[in-house]
C-alpha cells in the first residue's frame, strides 16, 4: 500500500529558538525535507481568503429549517441562538485573529507511528519548570487549551510561583485540527496515549505530566495505565470513576443503584441524565460517515458542536443572547471555524467509532491522580468514587463554577488546579 499523503495545512518554516527544545537540548531542527521520521518541523497557518470568503458565502446562503415547536431548547439547538451565531460568523467574525494567536506560539508537525501529529510547545523561562501534557477532546482543539499558555508557563506574571511553573505541549489529536487525518482504522484513545507518551520521550522529557478533559481525560488515564518511566502523575477534570457496574446500568437506563452515598446518588443521577443526551456520541461511534453533511454546511456543523451537551450548550446560548459568560461567540466560533477550515469533521468523528471503552467507568490507574470536578461536568466525580478508582489520589478539589471545557471556560480556576495537583504530587 502507498503511503499515504499527510492531509495538513499549509505550512511555512519558522526558526525554532534554542530554549524550544527538550531539556537536554539534543533535539535537532531538521527541515521539512529530511528524511528523519522524528524531526520536528516548524508549522504555520494561514487560511486563503478564497477560504473564508467562501465560508462567507456559505452561511449567508444557509436555508434554515423551522423553529422548534417549544420555547426552550428541549430539542435541540434553538432556532433563534444559531442564527444570531451565524450573523455573527458572517459579518463581524475575524478569524484572523486566533490564526495569529495560534502563530505566535511555537507549533510543530513530527511523525510518530505513521501519522504526522501537530503540536505546540512553549517553554517556561523557569528553569524547574515540569514538562506538562494538555489533551483536548471533542468538539476541541488546540484552541481550548490557549487561555491556561501564560499563567502556566509564566506564574509569576499571573498570580504563582516559580515553582508552579510547565513546560507546555499541547498536540492536537490525530484527525483534528492540523494533525493529520487517519486513512485506516485504528486510531482509537489507547493508540493516541502510545504517541502522546512518544511525543514527550521525542521531545527528550525524562519527567513530566498530563492533564486532560473530554476524550483527553480518557487519553491520560490511558497513558497512566501504561505506566511509562517519566509520567509522574495526571490531573483530570473528568475523571473515569464511576464503578463499572453502575456505569452499563445507567448507560442502559436502568433505575440508579441503592446503598449510594448522597453525593454518589448525584453523580448518579447526573450521568444518567448525560446518556440520555448523547445522541451525538452514538451516531458518531456507529454510523460516522453518515454525517457527511456537517462538512458541506457550516450552519450544519456549528449546530452540531454546539449541542455537546445540555449545560454547555445553555451557557453557549446565554452568551450568544449577550449574557457574559465563560465563552464569547467569538471563542465558539474560533473552534467551529477551525473545524470547518481544516475540515476535520468526520476525521474526529470516527474517533468515536474507533473506542471501545467506557468513558466515565475506572481504568485501574494505579500512579498519582488529581481530580478536579466542576458542577456543570457532564457528572461531578464523588471523592469516594475518585480516591476507590485512584488509590493514589493527591488532590480532589469541587469548583464553584465552569463545566465541560474547564480550561477554556474557567482558565483561572482551572491553572490552581493543575498547579494545586501537580505541588501535592511532587512536594
């Protein structure tokens, strides 16, 4: 078989400075047309005009369907909320914003096991600072994770200590964004756990962490699994805790066990009301390509992302209506648009097709864990639960606000967290 055609963006070459590479600095920059299957390659963006002009024309031809039959959002996302989302898109959105936000941090492309992965990596200038692994989900990208980049890797110019300082790498999973889309099967969360531990071992960390929300929590209770020599420990905000028997009876709308904690009768009950909103989720993981539509239509697509599920799309649908929230449009629209240019709908999808684990039930982590778990997460994670499915648990801490895109959401809160889990880690 051929191999196949890497289907990323554009990409210009960049200079990388020397404080860019891994820790022992024995990482060379080698250029696009070297033969080395590990060189890390300079990458960039930048989407055509034609590109945007006819993404343009395309909402602005959108024929809309006819609005729900009841005055919430019971069925759905509402009429009134996509269209303001869409003239919005049309007539004040700039993408070109977050393409140069996304360009002035150092990204790269680097092959690992066939697939060229993108990544950012941006290097603290604290000399201690722990190399840190930040795993988006879906409907994500890199883009949800930008808000956490400087008080991170700069915590003393937000608010922290020299001590609570990353090393961030930020990749984008295979099949979104700018990593390149997968022309086999295979690609489920343990494969992408496998090159996100290669990614960290190329990039010549001996010691670090991994953090993760969504289909990223799952990726690094996975990479904790395989226990590889220098994770020291990951912090999640949707933890896998939930006992696997009760995880299939809930999935299976069984009534909610007995004997349960009133704070594991929450978390219960709260799941239980998650599976009967993922619809989403159980089109993608059985009949993907079905959704073809979603890349010809970009009303189609942002409708889609937008109904992840009911407490994120509500606090979607107040900031669109001009409540101040987590999320601007604009932030929403960052990430639908970097969906629709690389065109990455279906590649992600099939994601869902490809898993075959729960992804709330215990894994058997058997290394450090920090829990953070916000109200508005598809469940809240009991401490119970948590310190059973983690026996090393360091750190679980309840929120007081945010839901399901914490780091995008709540970037604040959400760096006390990764600092508060990782200090009680390795101090």
């Amino acid at each position: 078989m051929a191999k196949p055609t890497p289907q990323v963006p554009r990409s210009t070459p960049s200079k990388m400075p020397a404080d860019m590479l891994g820790d022992s600095g024995a990482v060379n920059l080698l250029s696009e047309k070297t033969s080395d299957s590990t060189a890390l390659r300079p990458f960039e963006y930048h989407a055509k005009d034609e590109e945007l002009a006819d993404l343009k024309r395309r909402i602005e031809a959108t024929r809309w369907p006819d609005g729900e039959t009841v005055n919430d959002s019971t069925q759905g996302v509402q009429l009134a909320t996509i269209k303001k989302l869409a003239n919005q898109w049309a007539t004040k959105y700039d993408w070109r914003k977050i393409e140069m936000m996304i360009n002035a941090y150092p990204n790269y492309l680097t092959k690992i096991d066939g697939l060229d992965f993108h990544f950012m990596h941006i290097r603290s200038s604290h000399e201690n600072a722990l190399p840190l692994i930040v795993c988006h989900g879906w409907p994500g990208s890199v883009i949800e994770q930008m808000k956490i980049i400087g008080p991170l890797t700069d915590p003393t110019a937000h608010g922290g200590k020299a001590e609570d300082a990353f090393h961030l790498v930020i990749p984008s999973m295979p099949g979104y964004g700018f990593s390149e889309r997968p022309s086999t099967p295979g690609w489920g969360p343990e494969r992408i756990a496998d090159a996100y531990i290669a990614l960290m071992e190329r990039l010549g960390y001996t010691k670090y962490g991994a953090t993760g929300g969504d289909w990223g929590s799952v990726v690094v209770d996975l990479m904790a699994l395989k226990e590889p020599p220098g994770l020291v420990g990951i912090h999640t905000n949707m933890a896998g805790v939930v006992p696997p028997e009760i995880d299939v009876a809930l999935f299976k709308r069984e009534p909610i066990p007995a004997g349960l904690s009133p704070e594991e009768r929450q978390a219960a009950e709260e799941l239980a009301e998650t599976y009967k909103h993922i619809g989403y989720a159980l089109t993608m993981a059985d009949r993907p390509q079905t959704t073809t539509g979603m890349t010809d239509s970009p009303i189609g697509l942002a409708a889609w992302m937008l109904d992840h599920d009911p407490k994120s799309y509500d606090m979607i649908a107040r900031s669109i209506d001009g409540k101040p929230e987590g999320l601007t449009p604009d932030d929403v629209l960052d990430n639908i648009t970097l969906f629709w240019l690389t065109n990455t709908h279906l590649s992600a999808a099939r994601l869902y097709w490809e898993n075959k684990l729960s992804y709330f039930a215990v894994k058997g982590v058997k290394i450090p864990v920090a829990v953070s778990t916000f109200p508005d997460e598809l469940y809240t994670a009991p401490k119970s639960w948590s310190q059973k499915a983690y026996p090393k648990l360091v750190h679980w801490n309840r929120l007081p606000k945010g839901g399901h895109f914490a780091a995008w959401e709540q970037p604040e809160l959400f760096t006390k967290e990764v600092r508060a889990g990782f200090r009680a880690m390795l101090h």
